[in-house]
C-alpha cells in the first residue's frame, strides 16, 4: 500500500492539529496529527549538477574540489564501507549523535584518476568518481554495479537542501527506514518521510510516525547494500515512487553526507551499519518476559491484576505504570496511593519488576524542585529571543529540558533515584518527539533553540534527536544508581543509533485487525534499522478488540521481541468497558493467551540466545524471511510470516474469521510443522488450517532449539535442565550462552559458550559438546536431547556408560543417562549429563526411513 500523495497528506497535516488535541483531552475521538507541509525538491535545481575541478588524495579517500565552491570528501572507513560528503564553503563534516563509531583503522586501497574519473579501490570495493558531472557510483570486487548517482540529477542542495538521486531497477528491493507504516515489508513504492510525530490512532497510510531512522537497506540482484542519510533535519526518501528508473532522499536543512556499506548479505549490512551506530546491550532476562500495561490503572488494579496473573498462573514479568502514577503529572514525584510503601511491597513478594513512565515535560509550577532547580540552572528550550519556551502537555503550562546539554542530561539521570528508590526496575520514556499539545502540529516551534554557542541549534534541526538525548540521560541513571545492573529504557522516540539506549514500542496503535497485520512488516523494518527490541501494544492501544482480535493478537504478541499488553483509557473507549488482560474474553481466549505466554517462557533460552546474536551481531530478532532467504526471490515481498529467531517461522492470521492461509516455505530448507511433525520441501506455497488456538509455526530441519520448563516469571526456579528440541535430518548445531542475565558481570568474562552438536551417522546418531567459554558457575545439571520424528532406539551409550530406558517425560528430565521413547509423539528424549565428557551415541535398528515428506503443492 502506498502513501497519501504530497497534497493529501498537506490537508491532513492541516486539519488533524486540532482534533488531535481533543484526542488527548477527550473521550470518544480519533486523530492523527501529522507535521508542516512537506518541502520538495526544485527539479530544476537538481538539474544543475556540480562537476569536479580539483583531486587530492586523503590518508584513508580523496577530497574533491567541486564547482559552486562545494568540496566532496569521499572516506574509506572499511574495505566494504565508505561516507561520501558535500560540503558547501567553510562547512566541517558532519558526525550526528548517532555516530558512536568514529575512528576506523584505513583499509588498504588504491587510487587511481583518469581524464573522466577517479577510481579507488578495496578488496571489497571500487568506488568510480565521476568527474562532469559529478557522481558516485560502487561496485563490487567483481565489477558488478551495487549502487549509483542517477546522473541525470546526481547529488548536491538545492538552496538549504541536500539531495542525493540514485539509480535503481524494477527488481531492486527496500528495506528499513524504522518506523513506517503500511502493509508491506518491501517499501519500494513508498514515499517516505522521517520526522518523529506524536501520531495517536495511525492509520496505515500515516506518512509521519514517532520514529526516525533514516537508513535503509537495498537489494539488487541477491546482493544487499546499506545506506545512513545521516541527517537530523525532517528528511524524505522518495524509493521509486516516481519512476522506476531512479530513488532519491533529501532533507529540509542540514549537510549532504551518507554511509554506504556493502554486504553482500543483509546480515553483514546490519553488523556493518550497527558497528557505526552501536549495537543494543545484552538485555535483562526478565526484560524478556511479558509486561502488562494501561493506561489508567488504579493503584488498586495494579494490585489486582498482578495477583489474578499469579492465581490464574499465567506468566508475567512486569507491571508498569503509567503517568497516574504521579501527583498532577509533576515527572520525579509519587502520589499517595501509587506511592503507597505496602503496594510496592506487594508487588515486589509477588516478584514483579515494576516499571514507571516518564514524560520530558516539566510543570511550570513555582515551588515544585524540578522546575526550580532547571529554572535557576537555565535548562530549558528557548524562544528565539531567549526567554524560556513554554508549552503545555499533560501537567498543563510545561518547561522542556534542553538535552542537548550534557549537563541538563546529567541533571535529569540523577532525579531517577526517586523512582529507584520505590524499587523501579525499568524506564519507559513517553511523549518525546517531543508532543506539546497547544504547539503547531502537536510539537515545538521550529525555531525553538536548544544549546548555545557553536552548539546552538533549532528545534527544526534538534527534533529528532530529542527523545535520543532524552534516552542516553534515562540510561546513565542506571549506571549513577545501578551500576551493575543491566539497564531497561524503553521509548517511542528514536533516531538511528538510539537502539544503544533503548527499546522500542511503536506508539499509540489502534485496536484494528489491519493493525495486527501491520505490525509484522513494521516490526521487520524496524528490526532491519538496528533496533532488535521493537514490539507493538498487544491487543491495540486506542479502541478495544473483541475476543477473536486479541486471542489472534496474543498469538503473535508471544514472540514478539518486546511483548506488552497495553491499553487506552475507558474514557476513550467508545462506551466499550472492555479490558485486556488474557482473562477478560472468557476461558476459551484465557486458555489460548496462556497456551503462547507459556510457549515465550519455554523458550526462553532460545529467546535469550537470539538477543545475544542481536547485541553481538546486530542480527534481528523478528526477521523478515529475506533476512535468511535473500537467494531466494518469493520472500522478497512476504510481509505476513517472520522468522523468530534463526530456526522458527511463524505465519500469523490477521485477518477477521479468517481459518486458514497460504504459507510461503523458503526454498533450499526442509520445513517441519512444529504442531504435527509433518515435513515439507521448501519452495513452495502451502495451505495449512488455522482454528482460532492455532498459530502456524515451522521449523527448519537440522535445526536445536534450547527450551526449559516453564516459569511464572523469569528467575523463578534455576535452569538446571535444558531441553534441546532437534529436529534431525543430517547435522543440527547450537551454540549456546549462558550468563547471569541480570548484570553486567559477562563483561569480566562471566559466561559461558557451550557448541552442540547432533548428527546422523548411518545406523546412529552422536550427540557432542564443546565448551569454548567456562567463566559463569551454571546452574546447568543436564541435557535433555529431544529427537523428533526419530523410531525408537536399539541402545544409548556415552563410552562404557550405557544409558537406562525409563518410562515417562518427566523421569528422563531427572534421571541423567537415561532414556525414553515417546510412541505417540515419535520422540525420542535422552538426559546427559552437563559434564559429559564423551560423545553420546543412539544406535538403531537400522537406518531412518526418511520417506514420507510431504511435497504437496498449494
């Protein structure tokens, strides 16, 4: 689905201001407030192409000397990544706070110039510079085009706006750009715009959303490239919404400088880009876990709610609480009754991790210590004549802490011990594009200021950083009060490289099935932009579901990378008293949300481990199936399945009465059905039933999933048997990590790296392990190795020890060297030890017969 045209969205930025207002203020009511007008491009001045005058080679690239008194530095900061910069005279260039990397060891190159161009040169990469016009144009080691300036417009400003136009094919394909709207993965098509918007009840074809990271991902025949437009001013990425022959971005202000970074695959894109920006931390474990959420909890519901999770034995981690909490929204303060010591006591004997909002607006409110103390430090935003800006939000007339400054970032990470001290365990910062309720489209003036000196900025160019800053300073409160323990923040504000700060929700949804089936490619963009940690407020925030929207939403909600339950207030319900939590449809919906919870805290491990290739690699949690699939041109437009993790695809219903779909199987893998066994060759479109318990899942053949016995809460019991679900064709490797998922003692070496290994040897099957990391003191006792769709064993034997046959689930998972065969599952279950020294060994009667795989068609 495409976006509104410029013109369409022009009249709903203009007519949505005030109703969103109302929206805030009233019941009943939905708006989406969008920013001012988009300004385009002059095609005419983009005509008028800079040519270059003057080459001088650099210690790691070549500046240029280009015509309209411009100068280009093109910089090599790998052999597969470069930053190429426009600069208009006496500009430096350009570093955003998203850069955390800045020092690059200079790859090996060579440099070359001809009459009509420069050439330079990597193991990985040619870059040809052309001299008149100027353009831009990389290659790969093998001579093939990845990327080019479609030189019939080529880069430069036109007037303040810097402007890049690239040349594309039918067949490429995009990807990224955080954030976005729409039904689609693949945003080629789309006219895209970035300026982070408080955008309550979007719809799917809202063009401004809450987040702004402008990189994006392109995929060209099988080979995938990245591109950053590092740009904190509003930006826009026309991707082929104009021609099929050429894409291009801009901004309204602001420097022409961009990162490109080769891959050939996404995954080495994304380890590239995230090692520019920062990759997210090792996450808490019970971050993991699921959270519950509304707004409009009363004290007393807060208590209630936690207490029926823990009757009804469904798991939950973590009760948050929102901006109630607070005595007339003043941020750092308690009112009485959420303040109360015997609530907090309660909940922490029920072991819940609490979590608290926090909004940047200060109360203008003389006497109050926050606004006392900004006032008299001079931390707030300002007019452009200097006097303090003022704007109101949910406190009323508000001040704005300039974040910008490290001191005002100082100032607001030491108020967190007021929270801490209550026993908070996580942050969640709101209302940080920053939304000001009586401001122009729902935020600041542009020519706001914020910084001073050579550091002065305007709110136009600071926007988008703001809830950036805003997330750094949260995230240092840990580290001021908690120093040893593993940070949670969690905003609907980013820019790129915030994912080091933060987690991601993505606003204020709305209780709507396209809403459900929108979050899949959403979640999958935001995940292709760095941010592993994404996830959407289950069951819709604004409106309410019915039984069948939120049992489907729960489903998908389980195995999502942030997992929160989270709704409006009754007041803007429609009349609807309807809540959210698992309980609130009836037993059957009940037993459905508590079949998947329970599923998310089974595979835990698995989970954990996914976070920890996220924070290592910064691979996807929630991956589109062309993360993994990329030789494979059917996944390049599948936007309603996702691979959870590496070895699972899910396929979602999100569609009203709908009970069965087509599931699209990746080719070069043999699929599994995890609910019935049943195998299928990829490369082809299935059908597959789907009653309203039912969520289609597969798994990979030669793929081990670590599980572990379901908890109430992440902690609950140690792990002491870890369940590896293998589903065996040749060879199936796992390597696993064990820390203690709490602090940030695996900095000191604190963890452990065990490699398994299961594979098929004619008439057995050998099962081995090899510890590559020995630093934590595990609670680990023993493997259960869980075979599916495997006959029963002639004899399971470790050297000389031969392994007892028992007769249940339950006594192999306590019994070490044992054995049980499960004829109506067709599973074979074998507990090892953890300190097994020796390779397992399964011996059959004879070979498997593995005959009977399905290849049915669609």
């Amino acid at each position: 689905m495409h976006k509104p045209s410029q013109k369409i969205s022009r009249l709903v930025a203009t007519t949505a201001i005030a109703a969103t207002v109302l929206a805030a203020q009233a019941p009943n009511v939905l708006a989406v407030t969008q920013p001012h007008p988009d300004q385009e491009l002059n095609q005419e001045a983009v005509k008028k192409q800079l040519h270059v005058e003057g080459v001088e080679q650099l210690e790691n690239g070549v500046k240029l000397d280009l015509s309209s008194d411009q100068t280009a530095f093109i910089r090599l900061f790998s052999e597969d990544m470069a930053k190429v910069s426009i600069l208009k005279e006496g500009e430096e260039e350009y570093f955003s706070e998203a850069i955390t990397k800045k020092e690059w060891g200079t790859p090996s190159f060579d440099v070359s110039e001809e009459k009509s161009e420069i050439t330079l040169t990597t193991d990985e990469i040619t870059i040809k510079i052309k001299k008149e016009p100027f353009g831009v144009k990389f290659l790969d080691k093998e001579g093939n085009v990845i990327n080019e300036d479609y030189m019939q417009n080529g880069s430069g400003y036109d007037g303040e706006k810097p402007y890049v136009y690239k040349k594309t094919t039918e067949d490429e394909a995009f990807y990224g750009f955080g954030e976005q709207s729409g039904l689609e993965v693949n945003q080629r098509g789309e006219s895209i715009g970035m300026f982070n918007t408080d955008a309550y009840a979007y719809g799917t074809d809202t063009k401004y959303l809450y987040t702004s990271i402008p990189f994006f991902i392109g995929l060209k025949n099988e080979k995938a490239y990245g591109m950053f437009f590092d740009n904190t001013n509003r930006s826009y990425f026309e991707m082929a919404s104009e021609s099929d022959d050429y894409y291009y971005f801009y901004a309204d202000d602001g420097t022409l400088n961009y990162y490109f970074m080769y891959g050939p695959e996404i995954e080495d894109v994304l380890d590239r880009y995230t090692e520019l920006t920062g990759k997210m931390d090792k996450p808490a474990k019970w971050t993991l876990g699921l959270h519950q959420s509304k707004w409009e909890y009363s004290a007393e519901d807060i208590e209630r709610v936690a207490e029926t999770y823990r009757e009804k034995e469904i798991p939950v981690d973590t009760m948050h609480f929102d901006i109630d909490y607070m005595d007339e929204y003043r941020v750092f303060t308690w009112s009485d009754k959420f303040g109360d010591e015997a609530l907090h006591q309660k909940l922490d004997a029920m072991n819940f991790k609490k979590i608290t909002i926090n909004d940047p607006a200060v109360k203008k409110d003389p006497g109050y210590f926050m606004y006392d103390e900004g006032t008299a430090n001079d931390y707030w935003a300002k007019n452009p004549d200097g006097s303090n800006f003022v704007g109101e939000v949910w406190p009323g007339e508000s001040m704005f802490p300039d974040f910008s400054k490290e001191e005002v970032r100082e100032w607001w990470a030491s108020k967190h011990d007021i929270l801490f001290d209550k026993g908070i365990d996580g942050l969640w910062n709101d209302m940080n594009e920053p939304a000001v309720f009586d401001g122009p489209y729902h935020t600041m003036p542009l020519d706001v200021t914020f910084g001073e000196g050579e550091n002065k900025r305007t709110h136009e160019e600071y926007h988008n950083l703001y809830g950036h800053d805003e997330a750094e300073a949260t995230y240092d409160a840990f580290e001021m009060y908690k120093p040893n323990e593993r940070p949670f923040v969690l905003t609907r504000d980013m820019y790129a490289g915030s994912q080091r700060y933060a987690a991601l929700w993505t606003g204020d949804n709305v209780s709507e099935w396209d809403h459900l089936e929108m979050s899949l490619p959403m979640n999958m963009n935001v995940g292709l932009s760095g941010v592993p940690f994404v996830g959407n407020d289950i069951g819709g925030f604004a409106g309410r579901p019915d039984a069948e929207m939120f049992a489907r939403w729960i489903e998908v909600g389980a195995f999502l990378p942030f997992s929160r339950i989270h709704y409006d207030s009754d007041k803007k319900a429609e009349g609807k008293k309807q809540a959210q939590e698992p309980w609130a449809f009836g037993q059957e919906v009940e037993d459905i949300s508590k079949k998947y919870i329970e599923m998310r805290y089974k595979l835990m491990p698995y989970l954990y481990n996914a976070f920890i290739d996220a924070a290592e690699q910064g691979t996807p949690v929630q991956q589109p199936l062309v993360y993994q699939f990329q030789d494979d041109e059917n996944t390049y437009n599948v936007s309603d399945q996702f691979m959870f993790g590496k070895e699972m695809m899910l396929a979602p219903i999100v569609e009203e009465g709908q009970t069965e779909r087509d599931v699209y199987l990746p080719e070069g893998e043999t699929w599994v059905d995890y609910w019935t066994g049943e195998e299928f060759d990829g490369g082809q479109t299935i059908t597959t039933e789907a009653q309203l318990d039912h969520l289609p899942i597969y798994v990979k053949k030669d793929s081990m999933i670590p599980t572990r016995e379901v908890q109430q809460y992440t902690g609950e019991k140690p792990l002491e048997n870890l369940v590896l679900d293998t589903y065996l064709n040749e060879k199936a490797t796992y390597s696993f990590y064990e820390d203690d998922g709490a602090t940030l003692d695996y900095k000191d070496g604190e963890y452990n790296v065990t490699d398994l290994e299961v594979k098929r040897k004619g008439k057995h099957i050998e099962f081995k392990k090899k510890e590559k990391a020995t630093g934590y003191d595990t609670d680990l006792e023993s493997y259960t190795l869980k075979l599916n769709g495997e006959e029963a064993p002639k004899r399971v034997r470790a050297a000389k020890a031969k392994y007892k046959e028992v007769s249940s689930v339950e006594e192999v998972k306590s019994t070490q060297e044992s054995f049980f065969y499960d004829n109506e599952e067709q599973a074979l279950y074998v507990n090892v030890p953890a300190d097994e020294k020796h390779k397992v060994k399964i011996f059959f009667n004879g070979k498997k017969d593995k005959a009977g795989k399905s290849d049915k068609k669609k």
